[in-house]
C-alpha cells in the first residue's frame, strides 16, 4: 500500500460514511469552497471515475481544486475542518466564492504585448507577483513543514508573505532565508504590552510591515469543523485543551499572556494609532468591509487596508469580499493601498480584484490544501497555477503590466 493509500484510511472511510449521511456536511461541502465550479455539462454523463480521481503528485495538479480533494484524506478530520470552515453554515465561504461570478472580462484585442509583467510594489516594498500569501494559523496541522514550507516556496516567487500571531512556527523561523518581504499579523488579544512585545519581535526577526486583524472579535462557530472533529479519534485536548490553547503557540508564549487574561483585551482605533506612534514600519488594518470602516482607516493613520471578512470565519450571512472592494476603492480614492482577500481559488479571480482597484490579492485556504496535500511541493504548485493563471488571464485581456489594469477590461452582469 502506498503512504497516499495507507493515510487514514480508517478516517476516509468513516468520512465518507459521514459525509453521505448528514445533509448539513454535504451542504458545507456542497456550498463551501471545496466545489470545483466549470463550465463543462457534458462531464456529468463521462463514463470515468472523473469526479473522485485524485491527484498522485503535486506536478500533475491542472487547478488548485485538485488539492483539496487530496488535502481532505490526507489529514486528520478536525484538522481538515478547521481550514474549511466557516462560521455557522458557512454561507460566507459560499458567498466568497460566488462574488466573483458577477463579473465578466472585457478584453481588448491586437494589443501587441509579447511577455506579461506581474512584478510591482506596495508601500515601498518589491514583489513579482501581486498575490499575496495570508496569515494562517497553525500551518502545522497541514504539514510538518508549515509556515517554513509556505515561506519557501513564497520567497523563491518573490510573494509577500504574512505571518500569523497563531503560527505554528516562529517567525524566526520562516524570516530566516528569505528573500521577499514578510510581514507580521497581529491578534492584540491582551492589550498594548502583549501587542508591543509581539511586534517588537517581529520586526527584530525581519518584517517589515505589520497587519492588524480586526475582524474577529468573536470566532463564529465553525460548524462544520465541530462536525468533523467528531470523526478524529486522536485526543485533541494535548494540543487544544483550556490551558495550552493558544499559550503554547510560538508567537505567544513567554509574551506574559496567561489563561486569565487571554483575549481580555477590547481594541479600539486607538489601537491603530499607538501602532503608528510607535513603531516605524507601515501599519495596515485587515479585516474592512464598508467604506466608513475604511475612511476610519485612513483617519486613524493606518499605511494601508485589507478588505476581508477572514475567509468567512467570523461571521455567517456576510457580504463576498470581492463585492465589498468596489466601495471600499472609491472611498479610499488611491489614498493608501488597498488588498483584498477571500475565496480566491484562480489567477483569474485575483485578475478581477486587481481590476476592481485592489494593489494586491490575498489567498489562504488555496495555498493551505496545497501544503497539506504534497506539503512545500503542494503550496508551491498552487503558488505557480495561480500566478500562470493570472500572467494568461492579463495578455488575453490585453494587459502587459499591473501598471495597465483598468476598469475597462471588467464588467458587471
Ligand atoms: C485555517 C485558516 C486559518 C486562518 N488564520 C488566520 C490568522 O491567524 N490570522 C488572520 O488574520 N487571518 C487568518 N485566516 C484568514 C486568512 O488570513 C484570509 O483572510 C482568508 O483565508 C482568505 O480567504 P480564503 O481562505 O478563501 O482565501 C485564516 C484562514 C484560514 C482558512
């Protein structure tokens, strides 16, 4: 048997049992980002085994759906669930997904470009490619390899990559080598002295921007990932139990964090405004949806934004991120740069956020099924797709560089 046949087969099976029994799991697969959405009817009636084919190598993958297929038996059920889920029935996720459906390409023909150019920069700082790598946390639980794996991969494409308070390495760790920027995610989740240590590090160990999240005050219940830990036999309370939840993560221990006075703390703007007084890097806020949000944004003093709603983890019934860009640009009006993240799966998807005015593009689960699919091979897979996918998309557009995006190569059903 080989290790891919052999890895929690027991669990599969019971999965599988699983997922044909409960019609809420099959509306979580059935509505989350786990449906390879396309346009080819006739596959329905193919007489081969099409739709449960997977992948034996990260070589052979066509489009980043093809991991997640692998990534759901290759790790432990609960595990598998904490990326998938969403906040309540996951309708976020969905929406997610579904925003980039109302828009439509709008392509200029004979434009004579030969080579496509996606290098660019945001506040001051280079990349080759304007898709970003998300803060994750617990990166472990895909591979052993985790972050380490993901920030290789991302700094031989010159991709930004963000680093999760929650992280199952230190950020020492995945700076070490690299040679794209890295920026840190802060979770103030014990008040200034615990946000002041985190970021102090952080920059000491090389980032050179930090992202505040601020869309998560309370983590939805992630419902389908209670559903899933159901069917994982191992004892989970060695890694998650009361006391060592979050206390044992890397980036928090030894920060003076105690069971007491975890996730005491209630931000406000001000929050933004210490971090800019004290600290020298640029100070971005993730997390905005509205363009009041935004202007506060501004307000406050933050270098720049990210329109998220944290890949519909916090809140069930909430609006696509990429429906919320449009409002979110016109109020910033070019003022600080904006990202935009959320159910990003294909170049092309990042294409149409560009197109709407964001300077970068975000991904999270994409690059996750990858890693625990075939680990670093996996993420790096879904890291090359989805930037040949966006370099094809810009020159059958008629766009040889990000300098060249415009609305008018985009249009609204
Ligand atoms: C498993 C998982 C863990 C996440 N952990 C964090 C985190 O620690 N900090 C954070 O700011 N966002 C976190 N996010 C949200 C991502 O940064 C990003 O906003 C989201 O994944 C984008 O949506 P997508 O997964 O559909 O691409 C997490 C998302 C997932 C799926």
């Amino acid at each position: 048997m080989s290790t891919k046949e052999n890895l929690n087969s027991q669990h599969r099976r019971r999965f599988i049992k699983f997922l044909a029994a409960s019609p809420l799991a099959m509306a979580a697969g059935a509505r989350g980002d786990s449906v390879w959405q396309s346009g080819y009817g006739s596959l329905h009636f193919t007489p081969l085994d099409f739709a449960d084919y997977l992948i034996q190598s990260a070589d052979e993958a066509i489009n980043s759906f093809e991991f997640e297929k692998v990534a759901a038996r290759q790790i432990d059920p609960a595990h598998y669930g904490y990326v998938a889920s969403g906040a309540g029935d996951g309708s976020t996720v969905l929406a997610n997904r579904q925003g980039y459906e109302q828009f439509y390409f709008r392509a200029h023909r004979l434009a004579g470009i030969a080579n496509v150019d996606t290098s660019g920069s945001i506040l001051g700082q280079d990349f080759s490619s304007p898709i970003m790598i998300c803060p994750c946390g617990g990166m472990g639980a895909m591979h052993l390899e985790g972050e380490t794996a993901v920030s290789r991969a991302s700094s031989e494409r010159g991709m930004i990559q963000m680093h999760s308070t929650m992280a199952t390495y230190p950020i020492e760790a995945v700076t070490a080598g690299r040679q794209a920027p890295l920026w840190y995610q802060l979770y103030a989740i014990s008040g200034w002295d615990f946000a002041a240590r985190m970021v102090e590090r952080a920059i000491q160990a090389g980032a050179s921007a930090v992202l505040l999240t601020v869309d998560t005050p309370a983590r939805g219940t992630p419902e389908f990932q209670n559903m899933m830990t159901r069917f994982d036999t191992r004892d989970c309370t060695e890694c998650h139990g009361e006391v060592r939840s979050i206390l044992h993560k890397p980036m928090i221990s030894g920060a003076g964090i105690t069971p007491e006075n975890q996730r005491s703390y209630v931000f406000s703007w001000e929050l933004v405004e210490q971090l800019k007084r004290e600290f020298d890097v640029p100070i971005l806020v993730k997390g905005i949806e509205t363009a009041e949000d935004a202007r506060k944004c501004i307000e406050h003093g933050a270098d720049g934004l990210m329109v998220s709603n944290h890949g519909g983890r916090g809140l069930a019934n909430g609006k696509a991120s990429i429906l919320s860009l449009p409002d979110v640009v016109a109020e910033v009006n070019g003022e600080i740069p904006v990202i935009v993240d959320g159910g990003v799966r294909r170049g092309d998807e990042a294409l149409k956020a560009l197109l709407l005015g964001a300077d970068a593009v975000g991904i999270g689960r994409a690059y996750l099924y990858g890693l625990a699919a075939f680990g670093y091979e996996g993420a790096a897979k879904v890291m090359d797709l989805l930037n040949a996918e966006l370099r094809a998309a810009m020159k059958n557009l008629g766009i040889a560089s990000l300098q060249e995006l415009s609305p008018e190569f985009i249009g609204r059903y």
